[in-house]
C-alpha cells in the first residue's frame, strides 16, 4: 500500500469556505465551471429520481448496481478497441457506448443465470457484479500495460469525476432527464399499472415484457450518463436513494415521482456545490452522502411513514390503552368492594396492572379529559368517565366471552388476550359480538367477567 | 539458493498464500449466503466494511491488523442493523435497503479514505477496488539450511540489520481467520444448515435463526476485512457468492458442496494468482495483471462451466435428460399407435406416413421409430411399413392399458366428460417411477369410458 505519487496530494488539509463563497457557489455565480458541475448534477439527480422511483418499484434497484459494475469492462474493452482502431481511446461516446454494451452484457448474464440454474436472482446479481468487475480490472491492467501507455482517465469512470464535466456533458444530461419526463409522462399510466399489478396489466394485454425492458433502458442511460461524474462504483445511489427516501412522504405514485425526483435535484445540486466547495473531497461520495442525508431526514421526519410520527403514534396509543385500563379498574374495583364509590389511586393502578409512574400519567390524562374526578378521598368515575368505562369493561368481556366460546381459550388465559384485543375492536364487529353473546350480558349490558375478579387486576 | 527462487518465495508465495486463504476463507462461507439466497448481503458487507477500515486506519493511523479488523467488523454489524432497521421500522423494500446502507458507507468510505490520504496515511484508493496482494512480502533467510526454523517464522534482525523471516501479519491473520471459520462451520454445521434450509423449524426447535443468522454476518465480515489487502473489498463479493454458486451447481448435498467450493475457491486463487502474475511473461509481455481481478475471472469461468457441464444440473445434462424424455415419449407413442391399428385387424404395419400424421411432428415420429427400432420394440416390414416385435407389443399393451386406465379413472373419480379425457391421458400413460409405469386400479372386466377393452 505504499503509494509513490501519494507525496502530490498529502499537501492539503481541509480549507473550510467562507459563508460568502458557499452563497456564490449555491446561486450559480461561483464561475462558468463551477455553474455547469451543479446544474449537470442537479439534472442527473432529477433524472436518477423519477427513473429510480420504476426501479425500485420493478425491484431492479441492486439489478442497476451490478449493471453499473458491468460497465467497467466495456469500457476498458471500447478503450482497447478506439486504440486499436484511432491510435488513442480518449473518446467519450466510444467509452459511453462501451460503458452500455457492458451494462447489456451483464443485464442478459442476470438473466441466462436466474433462468438456466437453480441460483437465485440475487447470487446473479453478486456474480455478474463482482465478476465483471473483476475482469475490468484485469482489463485495466492490461491496457496499463500496453505499448501506448496512457490509460487516458479511465479510472475517473471507477470514483468518478464531477469536476471534469463540460457544458455538453450537461447539456446531454439535462436532455436525458427532460426525456425522462416526457417518456414517464407519456406512459404513467402503463408504469403504474406494471409497478402495481404486472399480472394485471398482462392480462389485460399490456405488453409487460417491453415495458419492463423500456424502465430498464431508462435506468441503463441515467446510469451511463451518471457514470463520469459520479463514478460506477456509486451511481446507483442515485437511482436508490432519492425514491427510497420519497417513500416516506408518500403513497401516491405521481406525488412520488415530483418528490423522488426533487430530492435527487437537490442531492446533486447541494453535493456537487459542496463538492465544488471542498475541491479535494470526491464528488461522486459527497453527492451520494448529501443524498443519503436527505434519506435519513425523511425516515426521521416524515409526516406519516416517518420514524418519529410512528412513535409518537405507538406512545399515543399506549397512553390511551393505560387509561382505558385505569378506567376498567375503577369500575371493577366498584364491583368488588361495593359501598366506597371513592377509590384509592394506587390500588386502581395496581389493579389495572400499569406502572406506578404510567398509571398516574393515565389518571391525569383521564382526569383533564373529564373523565375522573378527585376528591380527598380518593378518585371517583364521572358519568362521562362511568360511560366510558362501561364501554370499555364491556368490550373486555365480551372478548372473554368471544375468546372462551369461540377461540377455545381457558378461561384463566382469557384477561390477559382479551387486553390485547380490546383496544382493536371494530364497531361492527362489537355489534356481532353483542347479538351473538346477549345472553349473557344482562345488568347494565355488562356482561360478568370470565374469571373471578381479584385485587390484583390479573387473575 | 539463486536469485529467481529467491524473488518466487519473497515475492510471490506470500501473495500467491494470502490470495488462496482469503479466496477460501469468503468460499467457504459464501454457501450459506447462497442457500439463504441472501448473496447480495454479503454485497452489501463487502461495501460497508470501507468505512470501518479506513476510520480505524485514521484513529490508529497504521496499518495493524487488529484495529483495522475491529473497525471493519464494527462497520459491517453496522451496516447489517441498519439495513435490518430500515427494513422493519422504515419499511423499506429489502433490496432499497441494502443499496441504501451499502452506498452511503460506502460513499463515507472513499471521503474518509481521501481524508486520509490528505492526512499523509498511505491507504490506497486502489486497495479498495482490486486488493494489493503484491505488497504481502516476506524476508526469507538466503539460505535453505537456516529455512525450517522458529526464528525464520517469527522473524529475527540479521547481524547486518536486515530482517529476515516473519511471515506476513497478512497471512497469519488470514490463516487465523480460515482456522476460526472452518471450525464454526464444523461446530455449527446443524444449525447452520437447519437456519439455512427451514428458519421456521430452526426457531421452533430453540436454535434462534436470528442468532445464527447474526453470527454468520459477523464472520462474513470478519472474512471481508482480513482479506481486504489480498482481494480488495469489491472483488471479495466474487469469492464469497461464486464458489458457492459453482458447488451449489454440481451437488444436491450440503457436505459435498462445502467441499467443493472449498476446492472451487482455493483453485480461483492459485490458478488466478498464477495467470496474471505469470501468464503475461509466457506470452512475452511485460509485467503482470492484476491478480485478484484474474482470480475473480476464474472463479467465473469455473461458475461458467458448471452451469455447462455440471452432472444433474448443467445445461448439457439438463438438455440430454429432455432428448432422452422425448425420445421415450415418441417411441412410447409409436408402439401404441401400432397396437392400437393391430387392435382394429391392422395386421400388417403403419407407414411412416401414418405415423407423422397422428404425431405432433415429422420430427417426433422420425425419432420415436428410430428408438424403438434401436430398443428392439419394432421391426422394418416390407413396402415401408414398421411392426412391432413381440417384446413391442408387450410394451405397448403396458401403455394402452396405463391409457385406458388413466381415462377411465379421470372419468369416473374426477367427474371429467369422457370425450375430453383423450389428451390427459395421452400426457398420463407415459409416467412412470423406479418400480414401472405408474397407473389407477380398476373393477375387474371393466371398459374404458369409450367401451373399450382394457388389455
């Protein structure tokens, strides 16, 4: 690993910019290179979003992975081939089309594997990946090798290479993504259909297969053109990342796309402007990176599929549950010990079974709901709290009553399943519940409880 | 000792040892990754383990093994939580999730490895793609008499300041790290196999798949990063799905398939390392290939060929096991044919031409007549025609009556219409197990559902 040239870049360290030139550089003044890099980024992010949401959805995300590794001995192989033929590779098409003739060649071994073994499409998918990879690198080492010398940048198509973009490069993937759009727009409908129901869609004679190859060839080109500036060993990442993170926000494949396709806008836009920013960090990770930021951003922040909304909603509910259960005390402890209608706090918290610090919460929370009053001594159950609470018992045994009869639980297992259960009733099946078990619930339409009821809540 | 042996055992026996042990190391687990159909987990380890490296390269900033080994295994537990953790709380599709973790540590990998390259540590962006074998070197005593000795191992300072001897930290590591696997894989070789096979009996049995599943991760990242200098963390994902892949090609059983990949992954080690380190100077070129990228080619030319030629389940095997199948079913369906006009006082043979035109193609009853004229069941007549031999005939009345068996049976037990149970049983009669032809039972003296003797 000791490494003879590296004396050249050991001379930098980290030169944070000033706030006036990370301004300059965000609103594009920052010089005509610097212009072309993030408007080039931010488009081949755009164009990775709404591409990437129909490969994600085809489950095709690690599929573009080991086509873009596929890429390195096509490229290697056209830089053999422009040598041969003009004496030098250096030409970016002939590269490009190489880089896609490897992405083909490794999308049929995909298929020749999944389809004449007993491998899997994954072990296909490692394979191609590292084995084609492998022999790139063999390749690589074979041109270094050769008479002619230079291997002309091939290795900035591996990391790749933001900053070396041109106008044209730009241009050709500003076209890429309008095309992109155009292309979704024109057939959302079929997309969708194939995303959502592909027997469906074939049933109905949508021709899948084309279909399917066409979200493929879309992935194909957006890799290719994303292959010099973020490099192959990551541009899938901007095929993965912005419509992983899009599924957070929503559920509605047209809202998808706009945000998918936003968040890629953005990835590219903020990742090659800090790239630009700091000239010695690779552009190709700093993209990946700004991407992967606005992934765990969405996860945490995500109004309905997010990880904290999903909390809060789990911390809700089980608030509720421990009040519904201190409610279900109270008024089993009004059956037990008749006359007292106050109750003691700490033995209906017992008796519901919370924790000391949980239940009193529970009571607070009942008590601001005007559920529970309080007196000196102790708590009593206001009639909207009666109500509720009969409401719940109610839904408590009958599950009892349900579960012994018809799920055949002894009835000494029944409280503790009739818990779970009763927080999830549906009304309509409540009122089957009740028609089918009217029998038994008489007094006040509260049916007796399954087991003897004790102090200590469970039997 | 002259100079040439001198540069083999210095140069290339460590690097060519290195390469082989971490072949086998990743090989041999590899299998689990693709009986599980889990091989892009160790994809995604391979990927994620960058981080870890690096970060554990610029805290200590050398190259020990330990720390770096401990950031490595670190980052890929890491990487396999996560990936687990957007899956469960995120849900988000399995495979996302993988390309998710693994290309943002992978991403933090290279920023952090050009940190480190700008903060003068000597970590190759190179080593991260293809491994640098060559750089595994021994100082082996110039004397084969002073070989085979402690101090040769441990490595000593020669009197003129040289050292001399001490094998790689590398290979120790490596071959410490193919001693650990081989005896978990031993030790653990039901539950393994159970958590592969059936992750449902594995838990209800009390061996926790998630556990093992765990555990197999962290070996699998184990194994990446020690063989992060001999292979690189790219080509690793090769040797971990291929020798596996290749065995799983050529056995149906896991014992023999462990083996196999052992041998499959340990000869793409040896046989790559010697391509490309010497087969450039057998075709007079200078210098060499990349090793690791040839080891990785012959692993996939191996898999290749199993696909091919493997017994059972390669494509030639595959194909001559659906010739002979076809061949059966023609001749099967010839000899019936002639039966049957024998049935109706046809005594004197089918032509050729009869016989195309009740069969799907020329081609099926050019076959079916030359296969059962080689087994014996039918003879040339004159004028063109072809009869059966007495041992035909007894065949064919075997198939007739499996026929008319099987349409009797779909008619009266399955409730079918007699004029569609033709081309069911067609399909039928043709089955068989080991012990002969496979056909219901029947009433004694019953007729077939068109009121035909059943022979």
């Amino acid at each position: 690993m000791i490494h003879a040239s590296l004396g050249a870049i050991t001379d930098v360290a980290i030169e944070w910019p000033s706030l006036a030139d990370i301004v300059r550089t965000l609103t594009l003044r920052a010089g005509y290179n610097t212009t072309v890099v993030i408007v080039g980024a931010a488009l081949l992010g755009l164009a990775g979003g709404i591409v990437g949401t129909f490969a994600l959805f085809r489950r095709r995300a690690l599929v573009a992975d080991a086509l873009s590794h596929a890429a390195l001995p096509g490229i290697a192989l056209a830089f053999m081939v422009g040598v041969a033929l003009a004496g030098h590779g250096r030409s970016t098409p002939l590269l490009l089309a190489g880089a896609a003739a490897g992405g083909i060649a490794g999308l049929l071994a995909i298929h020749a594997i999944a389809r004449w073994t007993r491998l899997g499409e994954d072990a296909a998918i490692g394979i191609v990946l590292s084995v084609f990879f492998g022999f790139g690198t063999v390749l690589l080492g074979l041109i270094q090798g050769m008479s002619t010398g230079k291997e002309g940048g091939l290795k900035t198509f591996i990391y790749g290479q933001t900053a070396a973009m041109q106008a044209s490069d730009a241009a050709n993937i500003g076209a890429i993504a309008i095309a992109s759009i155009i292309l979704v727009s024109l057939l959302l409908k079929e997309f969708r259909l194939l995303c959502f129901d592909e027997t469906f869609a074939r049933a109905q004679g949508w021709p899948t297969n084309t279909l399917d190859y066409l979200i493929l060839a879309m992935v194909l080109v957006v890799l290719v053109v994303g292959l010099q500036a973020v490099g192959l060993l990551l541009v899938v990442a901007i095929l993965i990342i912005p419509p992983a993170a899009a599924r957070f926000w929503s559920d509605r494949l047209d809202r998808l796309l706009w945000i998918a396709g936003g968040i890629g806008l953005a990835g590219g836009y903020f990742g090659a402007a800090a790239s630009s920013l700091l000239p010695r960090m690779p552009a190709g990770a700093v993209i990946v990176l700004t991407s992967g930021l606005f992934f765990l951003v969405s996860m945490a922040f995500a109004p309905r599929r997010g990880l904290l909304a999903a909390a809060a909603r789990r911390f809700v509910l089980r608030f509720r549950i421990t009040r519904d259960h201190v409610l279900r005390a109270m008024l089993e402890l009004k059956e037990l010990v008749e006359p007292s209608i106050a109750a003691d706090p700490h033995a209906v918290i017992r008796h519901a079974g919370a924790s000391p610090l949980s239940g009193r919460l529970a009571i607070l929370l009942a008590r601001s709901q005007g559920l529970i009053s309080r007196s000196t001594d102790g708590i009593t159950l206001t009639p909207r709290g009666l109500e509720n609470a009969l409401r719940v018992v109610r839904n408590h045994r009958l599950w009892e009553q349900y579960l012994m009869h018809y799920a055949e639980i002894a009835p000494s297992h029944v409280d503790w399943s009739a818990d779970l259960v009763e927080h999830v009733l549906d009304p309509s099946l409540i009122a089957d519940l009740e028609k089918a078990l009217s029998d038994d619930a008489e007094r006040s339409g509260l049916p007796p409880s399954a087991h003897p009821l004790t102090a200590r809540g469970r039997p | 000792m002259n100079e040439s042996t001198y540069t083999f055992i210095a140069v290339d026996l460590p690097a060519m040892l290195a390469l082989t042990l971490a072949c086998l190391t990743c090989g041999l687990l590899g299998n689990y990754l693709v009986l599980r159909r889990e091989s892009l987990m160790g994809d995604a380890i391979a990927h994620s383990v960058l981080p870890g490296i690096v970060l554990a390269f610029l805290l200590t900033g050398s190259r020990d093994a330990f720390p770096m080994f401990l950031g490595a295994a670190g980052a890929g537990v890491v990487a396999v939580i996560l990936i687990d953790a957007l899956c469960r709380y995120g849900r988000v599709e399995r495979s996302a999730a993988m390309g998710v973790v693994f290309c943002v540590l992978f991403a933090a990998g290279v920023l952090l490895l050009r940190l480190a390259s700008a903060e003068n540590v000597d970590l190759d962006a190179d080593c991260v793609l293809y491994g640098q074998p060559e750089t595994i070197i021994w100082y082996p005593p110039a004397e084969w008499s002073q070989f085979f000795t402690w101090a040769t191992l441990v490595g000593y300072v020669s009197p003129e300041g040289h050292a001399v001897g001490g094998v790689p930290s590398q290979v120790v590591a490596l071959a410490c790290t193919l001693l650990v696997t081989v005896i978990c894989l031993r030790l653990f070789h039901k539950e393994l196999a159970l958590a592969a096979f059936d992750p449902g009996l594995a838990g209800s049995l009390g061996f926790s798949p998630v556990w093992i599943t765990r555990g197999l991760m962290v070996l699998i990242a184990a194994a990446t990063v020690v063989s992060f200098e001999a292979i690189g963390s790219i080509l690793v994902i090769a040797m971990l799905i291929c020798p596996g892949a290749t065995a799983r090609l050529c056995t149906d059983k896991l014992k023999h398939q462990i083996r196999l990949s052992g041998a499959f992954a340990a000869a793409s080690g040896l046989i790559g390392y010697i391509v490309g380190a010497f087969g450039p100077g057998w075709l007079g070129f200078e210098g060499s290939l990349i090793v690791s990228g040839s080891a990785t080619v012959i692993a996939g030319l191996l898999l290749v060929a199993a696909m091919i030629a493997a017994p059972g389940q390669g494509l030639i095997s595959v194909r001559r096991r659906r010739t002979a199948l076809e061949r059966r079913i023609a001749r099967e369906d010839v000899i019936a044919m002639v039966y049957r006009a024998e049935e109706l006082g046809q005594n004197q043979g089918l032509s050729f031409e009869t016989i195309r035109r009740s069969l799907a193609s020329a081609r099926a009853a050019r076959l079916g007549i030359s296969a059962a004229r080689r087994s014996g069941h039918v003879v040339n007549a004159p004028a063109g025609v072809i009869r059966l031999t007495d041992k035909g005939r007894e065949e064919a009345r075997t198939i007739v009556r499996s026929h008319r068996l099987w349409e009797l049976f779909l008619v009266r037990e399955l409730g079918i219409r007699p004029d569609h149970v033709h081309p069911t049983a067609e399909r039928l009669e043709h089955l068989r197990d080991a012990s002969g032809r496979i056909m219901p039972q029947r009433e004694h003296g019953e007729l077939d559902p068109h009121d035909r003797q059943i022979p």
